[in-house]
C-alpha cells in the first residue's frame, strides 16, 4: 500500500521529488541533528492523488493522525490543547520553489477555548489573541476564500478608532475584539463559521494547500517556468514556534554568503519580537545579522555553527529562516541560495579553492547565460527614474545615444563620434549600416527573433524590440509615448536590452569588468572574485570540452576580437556584406549586364576587393580555419527598393522630365527579378549555377589571398562552403568550378592550393540525402536557421509578429525554435545527416553555423550529436566553450 505520510526524521535531501523542495531540506536538517521543530510531510503523491480523484487517497488520514500522534507525545501536550495548546503550521513545498500557492497557515490548532490556554502559559495575553487574530485571517483568506481587503479594512478602521499608528500598539483587548470582527466577517461572506475544532481547521489546511496547486496564479508561473503541471505539492505540518514572544525572541533569514557577490561571510537580516512573516512582508525595519550577536551571543553562535555545518554539507550557498523562541534557536528552512550571475562563478571557484567540489563540480555549477550577462555593461538601477516604455529585452546590455529615425542619420552622427540609438518601427537589411554605427537598437514591433532582434545579437548590440506602447513617426523623426512625452531626434535615451526598459536621458553606466578580462586578460580590483571564477570556469571547459568553438566573422576586425575570446577558427565567413557599399554600383552592373562583356567587366571589378577582404580575415585568423560561404541571399537584395525607384520615375515623368534612364533599366530589373518567396527563391548554390563568372570570381579571390598571404610567410586556412545545396548534383558542378578556377591560381601564383571545398546543410533534401552530398562535400556544416524555417516550413520574419507569441503561449513550442535548436524535428535531421554523411566518409569534419551555435541549450545536443564544432557570433564564443565544456562533463 501506497504511503503518503513521512516524518522529517524519515526523510531527506534526495528525496525532493517526494517530499518537495522544503521536505526534503527539513528532513535532511533533522537528520543532520540541526534544531528544528519536529513535523512530518504529506508527499506530492497524495497530492496528485487528491486532484485526480477529487478526495484525499483512502489511508492518508490515519497515516496523518498517527504521526501527528507522535508529534503530541514528544511535545507532551495535544494539537489544541485547551489549557496548554500545540499549535502547528501548514506549509506548503512543491519540488521546485513556486511563488502563487498557497501561503503557510500558521497557528493551527487555536480556538475561542485554547486561546485563553495560550494566554496563561505564554504569560502574554497580547501574544495569545494576536497569534489567533492571525490565524482567523489566513485561515479566512487562503482556505476559506474571503477577500483578504476585507481584513485589512477592518483593522484599519480599528486603529483609527483607537488613534493608533501601527498594529504593534494594539492591546491584547483590541485584539480579541478584531478577532470577533474577523470571524463575523467570514460567516458574512461564507456563510460558515471559522472552525473551531483543531482537526478540521488541520484537515482543511492541508487540502487547500493540494488545490492551491491547480490555482490561476500558480499555473501561469509554471507555464512561464516550464514546471510540469502534474508534479503536485507536499504538505508540511510542523510544530510551531514563536518569534514573537518578547525581547529574547525574534525571526531572521541568513546567507552562508553574499548571494549578490559570493564573497564569504554571514550575511541575513534580523527582527526581534517578530514572527518570520513580519522579516519579509518589510512592515517593521529589520537590523543586520550581526546585531543577533549582540541581542543574544549564545543564539548567534549556534546559528553560525548550523551555518558552517550546512555549507559544508550541501557544498554551497545555503539560504536559511531561523526563529529564536526566549533564547533557543529553531531552524525553520534551508535551500541552495538563489544567487547572482556573478555571485555564481565566484562561489563555484571559492568552493573548489577550499576543495569542498571539484572544478568539474565548479563549472557544472555556472551557465553560459550567466556569464552572458556579466559580458555586457549594466545600468546603475538606483541611479534611473521610471522608464519610459518597456518591450522585448532581445540583446542583453545598457547603452545610451542620441535617438535618431533612420540609418543615414545613424551613420552620419556616429561618425561625427556621437553615440546613437536607432529607433524604427522594424529594421530591414537597410538599417545595417545604421545598425552598426549605433549603440543599441529600439524598435516598436517585432518579438525576440525579428530582424532587429537577431542582427542585434549577432553583433553584441543591445536591441529592445516590439516596445508597441511607442508610436514611431518616421517621417516626423519623433516618437510618442502612451503619456503623451514626444521624443524628437537627438533626445538622449538609454536601453536596457537586459530588462527592455527605455528611458529618458542618460543612466551611468557600469562597466563590465567580466568583459574587460575576456578581451585583454585585466582583471580589476573589485572584481577579482568574479573575473577568477570566470578564467577558472573556462579553463575548465576548454580542458575538457571536445567540441571546437568557431566564430562567425565577416571582417578583420570581428575576427581578431573573435580570436581574443578563444575562437578556434572562423565557421562562417559571410561574403554578402562585402557587396554593400560603395560596391553596390559594381554589383548593379553585373546584375543589369546584358553582355558577356559587361558582366565580366563588372566582375573583374569586383575580385580585387573580395581579394582585399579575405586577405586581411586570413590574416587575422592566421594559422587556423576561415569557413568563407559563397553568395548566398537573393541578387535582388543588393538592388534598390521597388516603390522607391518607381516613385522617381514617376515624379520625372509627371515634372515632364525623361526618367533617368538608369533608374529605368533598374526598375526592369527588380521587376524581372521579384519572387513572391525570395527565401525559397533564386539564391545560395542556385545564383552560381545561374549567374556566369560569379562563383569564379569569389573562388579566385580567394584563392589569390591564400597564395598571397603563403608568399607574406603566412599560415592561411581556407575553406570553401557552398550554401543551399539540396543535391549534391548541384555541389558537384560547383566544386568542379571551384577546382579548377584554383587550379588556375596555383599555376599563376606558383602556390599550390589545397582549400577543403563543403557544403552547408540546410534543406531537409540535404540532411535526408547527406550520404550521397558527403560523396562531393568534404566538410558539413549546418544552417540550422534555414534548416529551422524550411523544416517547420515557416519563414522566420513572417511568423515571429504573426503567432509566434500565441504558439509560446498555447505551449505549442516551450522556446522559439530559433533560439534553441528544435530535437524533435530539425534536430532528427541533423542526427540523420552526421549518420550518413559519416557513413560515406568517415571522419567527416562537421560543424554548425547557424545562431544556435552559441545557444547553451543546443551547444549540448550538437555535442551528444557528435559534431566536431559549434560556430556563434564571437561575443558568444566564450558562452558557447563553457557550455561545451559542461556538455561533456
Ligand atoms: P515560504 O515558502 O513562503 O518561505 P514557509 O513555509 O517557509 O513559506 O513559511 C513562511 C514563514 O512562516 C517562515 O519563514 C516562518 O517564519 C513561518 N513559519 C513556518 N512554519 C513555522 C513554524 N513551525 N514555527 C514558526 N514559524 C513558522
Ligand atoms: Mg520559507
Ligand atoms: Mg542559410
């Protein structure tokens, strides 16, 4: 037969996912012959057994009594007693921490009779009536249901009659008087009376607290927390304490360390005379810990003994509540501490310094989302007013610029040196150079993956996006608040992309010492305890991890910072920027050529500067692999925008001018070249099949960069990638291109050229028929963001603004499936294509390129699937080798 009951002498630690989160601990301090008040748990199974039938499982009742029995013989007194009553408390624990149920009842067990029992034995009759006054309250909110306004109003009122300030003033008088109030009040709305019998008020404790599990507030938090909805909660019934007996008792909380900065020492609040529900709710003011050494050595000196204990035991940052009842210390909870970023990685290297863990234990203990946060400069929160608006906090960080409404401006005003914030309804591939020049990015619409959003953390820029309460004027170059505040070009903001808060004026900033010592190995004074866990961390990772991390740079310099935070190479070199620009003209031309001639012309123009950019990247990665990807987004793209050019034309004919006859051939162009769907377009591996010279043309310039930095002394590691392949058809005609145009080089340059030629899998086709591609590809790596849209067959900027909110909501997915990499599905296919590709050529190098590179959750499946490397953007290249590192712990 099933047991539903265990007394905190029969349990422990591992045993949470039974006796919940607070059980467990309660039962491992009793074991560990800490003080705490004797009491049992009610187990989340009963719970869950409760909700599925609707009443308590048959059994748990007399397991209740039995060890309630046992709780009455220790004490040598019974639950209510009339002359000399035990008094017990109902509190709820769930496996995990879980703000939204049911509240702790306290005081069980008191009635119209016991009271008077209390009064005598306590000696207080003030403490008496005021513990009953509490128990009637939360009994009549938490389980009978009425609203809680309706206490607090009439203790208001009673204070005013008696001209009182605060609730410590009323008598013991005033007190039975609120208690005849309180208990009118519930017969009023329920039209039942408080109970007065000690097991009944037990009995309905216990079940409210099981329903609480199903309340409105309790499952929205889970759904946020991804909690699963059928763990239950367990009940503990404890032996009650007082803190509130006079001077020589009191209630505090304690940290075994600063949680906000790790560093070691006794850190808690304290508050004599007080039950522990009067630290927290902040009615009175509370002293610091210390001060109970004073007040009372002898309970200050156990409690730090207790402290030490659990530390050592639990080998970390324990949290605790504590009540001193007339001198004698209780210990009323304890759990691994809740911490800061910070406070993480400078605990983990304290405790492994004192050989309580091991560094294994040290890094398992902090996250690549830590120590992304500590990478980024932070506003000084005291120093802020209220924000101005708030949106998606899409890329972590602080900045403050000028707000400015389009990219030219942008671009002007950074390179007159001033800082900027971009602020656009949506940002488009336009916006890049803008994007670039600014501090942070605001946009009014968008969610977590839109444009703005995903270019922004690519870059390391702090990005707010979809702050909708803003109405963005483009044309006006302002923007309206919901209060009316007009901002204008040049108003100085600052976003927080941690928080999505915007304000305006300037925040001080501070500066993140974390970053500082990723880029130039400084550490600051202040800072040494986190910058040592940080270097401790990491050196851990990098020892054991197996996976390589690259980064994603398209220019020298992405590439040298890369290099500084421990990139091991480039995974992906975009070569689409580097048709921006000044370029653009030349990209025209071979876009509009209507000869062989012209094309090649165009081309030729184009090779050296291509030549130039890959140089200086090899150069900044000498020595190790640069992924260079040929073209890959639609021509289209680098041509100008529709309405735009037609606008012109259309103004000239309507001023009785000839249209520009550029313009016009442009237009023709764009024309010719629409696609209704340009993601699944003319684009990747299609445009070097289709557009003559072009794949030429990037392959010999990279291959004259490679001889050039050969004959300069150098180390280059080309290697070529072909994206969108969808059969490896398309890779062989390709490759043959691509073989013989470097044949062409190493002839002219006298370099013998070697470049690894592979491919990117990113279509379900490629992943599906990765046996016969590897025939071809001599390295795979996977687009998992192509791969994420044409497997769920949704294009990322279309749905983000549509449903995706609504999908999060409905549960449907539990996180973006482009920011953490979807198993399931995408992830099948990528199991699919390592299996085969391997198959055919064992040893295969593969990689992934896409943005769940640097996503700690994916880092972990691209490590159990067997690939050599993940490649991110190289502000997450430090996240992404912690995270392979505790991958393969
Ligand atoms: P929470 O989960 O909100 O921390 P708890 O179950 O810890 O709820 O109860 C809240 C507070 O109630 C405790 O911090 C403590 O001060 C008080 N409390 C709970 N049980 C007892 C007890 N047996 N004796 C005295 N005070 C108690
Ligand atoms: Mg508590
Ligand atoms: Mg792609």
């Amino acid at each position: 037969m099933a047991r539903y009951v265990y007394d905190f002498t029969e349990g422990g630690r591992d045993m949470a996912g039974l006796l919940g989160g607070k059980g467990a601990n309660l039962a491992e301090m009793t074991r560990l012959g800490l003080p705490v008040p004797p009491g049992f748990t009610i187990t989340t199974e009963a719970c869950r057994a409760f909700l599925d039938s609707g009443g308590e499982p048959p059994g748990m009742w007399e397991e209740v009594s039995s060890h309630l029995s046992a709780v009455e013989a220790a004490a040598g007194r019974l639950l209510g007693q009339p002359d000399d009553p035990l008094l017990l408390s109902v509190r709820s624990g769930a496996r995990f921490s879980m703000p939204g149920m049911m509240e702790t009842i306290l005081d069980i067990g008191l009635n119209d009779e016991s009271v008077l029992g209390l009064a005598k034995v306590s000696g207080s009759e003030r403490f008496a009536w005021d513990s009953y006054r509490r128990l009637v309250q939360m009994f009549g909110t938490t389980v009978m249901g009425v609203d809680a306004s309706h206490f607090e109003r009439a203790i208001a009122l009673l204070k005013d009659v008696r001209a009182v300030p605060d609730d410590v003033h009323l008598d013991a008088g005033d007190l039975a008087q609120l208690v005849e109030t309180y208990k009118n009040l519930i017969h009023l709305e329920t039209g039942e009376y408080f109970p007065q019998s000690p097991a009944e008020q037990l009995r309905r404790a216990v079940l409210a607290v099981f329903q609480s599990w199903n309340g409105e507030r309790a499952r929205l938090y889970r759904r946020r927390e991804h909690i699963p909805d059928d763990l239950g909660t367990a009940v503990n019934v404890q032996r009650m304490v007082f803190g509130n007996l006079g001077p020589d008792s009191g209630s505090g909380v304690a940290f075994t360390r600063d949680p906000a900065t790790g560093r070691p020492g006794l850190y808690g609040d304290y508050l004599a005379n007080a039950q522990g529900e009067d630290v927290v709710a902040g009615i009175r003011n509370t002293v610091p810990l210390d001060e109970l050494g004073r007040l009372n050595p002898d309970a200050f000196a156990r409690l730090r003994a207790h402290m030490e204990t659990l530390e050592r035991h639990y080998r970390d940052l324990c949290d605790i509540e504590f009540t001193v009842e007339r001198g004698t210390l209780w210990m009323l909870q304890t759990r691994v501490g809740k911490r800061t970023a910070e406070a993480a990685f400078a605990i983990a290297a304290a405790l492994a310094d004192e050989g309580l863990i091991t560094p294994d234990d040290g890094l398992a203990r902090v996250n690549g989302e830590s120590l992304a946060r500590l990478m980024f400069p932070r506003f000084d929160v005291s120093a802020s007013g209220d924000p101005l608006a708030h949106g998606i906090p899409a890329s972590p960080g602080a900045a403050v610029g000028a707000a400015v409404f389009d990219s030219a401006e942008a671009v002007r005003r950074a390179a007159a040196g001033e800082k900027v914030v971009l602020v656009r309804q949506e940002t488009t591939p336009d916006d890049l150079p803008g994007m670039i020049a600014a501090q942070a990015v605001l946009t009014s619409r968008g969610g977590k993956t839109s444009h703005a959003a995903v270019v922004a953390r690519g870059m390391g820029k702090v990005c707010v996006c979809g702050a909708e309460e803003l109405s963005v004027d483009l044309g006006g170059r302002r923007f309206t608040t919901p209060d009316g505040t007009v901002v204008e070009e040049g108003t100085v903001l600052s976003v927080d992309g941690t928080a999505g808060a915007v304000y305006a004026g300037p925040v001080a900033l501070v500066d993140s010492a974390v970053m500082r010592f990723l880029e130039d190995g400084r550490a600051d004074e202040g800072a040494a305890g986190v910058v040592d866990g940080v270097a401790r961390a990491l050196r851990r990772a990098d020892a054991v991890r197996r996976l390589e991390v690259r980064a994603n740079a398209d220019t020298p310099e992405d590439a040298a910072r890369a290099r500084r935070f421990g990139a091991q190479g480039i995974g992906l070199c975009r070569t689409e920027h580097m048709f921006l620009g000044d370029r653009r003209k030349l990209v025209e031309e071979m876009i509009l050529a209507r000869t062989d001639a012209e094309r090649d012309r165009a081309l030729a123009a184009l090779m050296p500067l291509q030549r130039e950019d890959f140089t200086r990247i090899l150069e900044a990665m000498d020595g190790l692999p640069v992924t260079i990807r040929l073209l890959d987004p639609p021509l289209h793209e680098f041509l100008p925008d529709h309405t735009e050019l037609a606008v012109r034309i259309a103004s000239a004919e309507a001023r009785g001018d000839l249209p520009d006859a550029h313009d016009v051939a442009l237009l023709t162009a764009v024309n010719r070249m629409h696609e209704e769907n340009p993601m699944l377009g003319l684009r990747g591996v299609r445009l070097g099949l289709v557009v003559p010279g072009l794949v030429a043309m990037q392959v010999r310039a990279i291959g004259e960069a490679v001889a050039r930095r050969v004959l300069a002394g150098g180390d280059p590691r080309a290697e070529i990638m072909v994206p969108l392949v969808g059969d490896v058809r398309e890779l062989r005609i390709v490759r043959e291109e691509v073989q013989r145009v470097l044949g062409e080089v190493s002839e002219t340059s006298g370099v013998a050229l070697a470049c690894p030629v592979g491919t990117m899998i990113e279509l379900p086709r490629a992943a599906l028929t990765a046996g016969r591609i590897a025939e071809e590809a001599e390295f795979f790596s996977f687009g998992t963001n192509d791969l994420t849209q044409t497997t769920w067959g949704f294009s990322r900027d279309d749905v983000e603004a549509e449903f995706f909110s609504a999908y999060l909501d409905k549960g449907v997915f539990p996180s973006s499936p482009f920011e953490t990499l979807d198993r399931e599905g995408v992830g099948r296919l990528v199991g699919i294509a390592v299996a085969e590709g391997r198959a055919t050529r064992p040893g295969l190098k593969i990689g992934v390129c896409g943005e769940h590179g640097g996503d700690p959750d994916s880092v972990h499946f691209f490590h159990a699937a067997g690939l050599d490397y993940v490649s991110c953007s190289p502000f997450r290249v430090p996240v992404a080798r912690l995270e392979a590192g505790r991958a393969a712990l």
